[in-house]
C-alpha cells in the first residue's frame, strides 16, 4: 500500500512540477532552464538530459540541477530543430552514483529550437521579455475545464507571449482541434460542452515558436478524464462525515443543522437520522480537493478521504449561479505553502481546520485573519479564502441563486 500511495503521489505532483519549471530557447543554439524554490519542496536535485527528435535513444545528460544551482544553460544545439528535453526528480538522500531511487516518472516537453534569422530579432529582447506562463487545469463541473495562466496574484500579466489551446478526445479517429487562444489580457479560459467520461488531451502552442504539419511545438500537454456520478458518492461521504462530527457547546456562529435548514429551503433536503440532520442532495455539478489539489477519479476512497476530512477538517463552498451574469469557477490552488481559494461568490462552511484561515475581499481591501477550531459559516461571501498549510478536504458545490 506504501509504494502505491507513493507512486500516486508522484503522478499527483506533475502539475506542480511544471509550475515550478522553466524552459526557454534564447538564441538559436541556446535553451536556459531554471526550477524555482517550489520545486525543491519533495525532491534535492533534477536530472537533466536531451535529445532530438530523430535520436531518442541517445539521450545526453547534463549536471543536475539542484537546490543549490537551480539554473542550467545548455548551448551546442542545432538551430531550427526539434529536442525532447527530460527531467527526473530525485528523492532526497539519493546521489548522481545512486539513482535507483529516483522517481519512476519523468517529465518530458518539447522544444523547437528557433532559425537564426528569427533569433537575431528576439536575442536583444530576450532576458527583457517576461518569461511566459506555466498552465494548470481544472475540472469546473462533469461535462467543462477550466485552463488558466499562473501568474502573481498581485501584478498585472506583462509577458507578450500568445498561445493556442487544442483539445482532442483520447479515441483513434479523433484529431486535434483548436478551442482557444490566451495572452495577458485572457489569461483564463473556460471548455464547455465535453463528454461525460471521456479521456481528452489538451496541449498549449506558443505562436513565437514554429508550428509544423510533422511536429507542434507542445508548450504543455494535460490529459484529463471528465468524471460524473462517482464524484457525487466521494462527496456524499465527505458531507456524511462532517454531519457526524461533534457540535460545539457554543459554536462559532449558528449549527450547521440551522444554516442549513434557513439558507438551502428551496433546495431538496434529503432525511438522514443516522447523523442527525439533513443533507443536501448532490448533483453532479461538484469538485473535491485535498488540499489545493484537485482529487481525480482513480485517487479517490471514500474511507481515506473521510478520515481526512475528520483529522484536517474541510472547507465546503456553495458557490451561486446568478441569472445575470456568468458564473466565474472557484478556483484552488498552491500559493507559498498555504490553499488558495479564489473567486467565491456564495456561502462558506468551515469545520474542524485548525490553521490560520484568512478572508480577503479585493474590491473593499478587507481583510479578516482568524483560527476556526471548531464550525464557523460565512454568508454571501465574496472573495478569496487562505487557508494556511492545509491539508483537509475541499468541496465545491454551485447552487443557484437569483
């Protein structure tokens, strides 16, 4: 069981590695490549190496990067080609003579070294351009995605790059097809419209780099399963196990057998004595995360995921829809350490996190930093919700609102 959670959390981390990880040409011959402090955080060091396309049974190693020398320049490569560069984390403790206990999975991205002509004209430019974004993806509801630039929270976007997105369904007759375009102006966008249970394939082009009918230049590639009615049951469970945890004497505000009688009436309650009050009745329309990690359906166990919920408590977003406008996704991930919760527009329930939990409303600038040991509920709360070093669970639910 170790080795599988093991090896699950590797997979679980490919989103983290490739925030983490940049990798530019900067000249025709030239690629740098950097991994920041988010990196560092699960393994010491990196081993690099590269390889043409044509070639990819002699791949040639580089120094590892590591903590201490996060940088590398590789330079000698033939210009207008195409490279397959591949990066190996290392567990801690494991050394350049010892590698058998590196991480099984690699990472491997393309790159399409620029023509000379081209290079003379960016080569100038090049350490004065931003360096363009690291994507993530997430599931919104069963049947949308949404895709965003990561960029800082508290600057404006100023890189120039343009990218195209393709999607294409995991079947043999299926081809690529482009479904958006994203630049510092658009630096999220939201899939709609996909099928219940599908494997789909989405992969981000640079427009500066060359696109070819043989090779396109895959900035980032994700591949990603819509997920439907089991989703519901692992929530189910989370909800169950918040039901059953004890009420405090004096609770922080109202029980949540009150907020949620008084705020979910028009919705279907659903009788459940076993633990004392009703429950919502889910639909579809959910996402769960550990942390800031979104859950997928083959890492998901009912069992493991209520033992969490109890011993790290869990956050549960009612998000509204709103007839006037459209609904912007909840949006979680990793900021320094701490789960961010941004673009909340509904009601907050907070149970048993035992952390630092900070509110913060970008429009009016407040801000509210406070501990919840026990169950707090936030209503029609609009903002961003940091909840420090949490590990717990996260479900969101969008529920409409006139």
């Amino acid at each position: 069981k170790d080795d599988a959670e093991s090896e699950l959390l590797t997979v679980h981390n490919v989103t983290e590695w490739l925030s983490s990880l940049r990798l530019v040409p900067t000249s025709s011959n030239t690629v740098d490549v950097e991994i920041s402090e988010e990196g560092f955080k699960a393994y010491d060091q990196y081993k690099v190496e590269y390889t043409t396309i044509n070639q990819l049974d002699q791949w040639q190693q580089m120094p590892n990067i590591t903590r201490g020398s996060p940088h590398l320049t590789i330079d000698d490569l033939e210009q207008d080609t195409d490279y397959k560069f591949r990066f190996t984390p290392l567990l801690r403790g494991i050394t350049t003579s010892n590698e058998s206990g590196s991480s099984q999975l690699s990472l491997v991205l393309d790159v399409k070294m620029p023509s000379s002509c081209k290079t003379r004209f960016i080569t100038g430019e090049a350490k004065a351009r931003a360096p363009p974004p690291q994507f993530a993806i997430h599931q919104t509801d069963a049947t949308s995605v949404l895709i965003e630039a990561i960029v800082s929270s508290d600057k404006s976007a100023t890189f120039e790059d343009v990218f195209d997105v393709y999607s294409m369904k995991e079947t043999d007759d299926d081809e690529w097809t482009k479904v958006a375009t994203m630049d510092k102006d658009h630096l999220s966008i939201t899939i709609k419209n996909l099928e219940e249970n599908t494997a789909y394939t989405f992969k981000i082009h640079n427009q500066k780099l060359p696109l070819s009918e043989e090779q396109t230049n895959i900035i980032q590639q994700f591949k990603f399963e819509t997920a439907s009615g089991y989703l519901e049951n692992v929530v189910k469970g989370v909800m169950r196990t918040a039901a059953g945890h004890q009420v405090l004497e004096i609770p922080v505000n109202v029980s949540l057998n009150e907020v949620i009688r008084e705020i979910f009436l028009d919705e279907t309650l659903v009788p459940n004595e076993q633990y004392g009050f009703d429950t919502l009745a889910l639909t579809n329309d959910l996402q769960l995360f550990r942390g800031p990690k979104q859950l997928m359906l083959q890492e998901l166990e009912v069992d493991e995921t209520c033992e969490l919920s109890k011993t790290d408590g869990e956050i549960i977003i009612h998000n509204y829809r709103r007839a006037q406008r459209e609904q912007q996704p909840v949006i979680v991930r990793e900021e320094n350490g701490n789960t961010r919760i941004g673009n909340i527009d509904g009601d907050v329930i907070v149970r048993n996190v035992v952390t630092d939990v900070l509110l913060t409303n970008e429009e009016t600038r407040n801000q509210l930093s406070m501990n919840i040991v026990g169950q707090a509920f936030l209503r029609g709360f609009q903002g961003i919700l940091i909840a420090s070093k949490f590990k717990g669970i996260i479900v969101v639910k969008n529920v409409n609102k006139p």
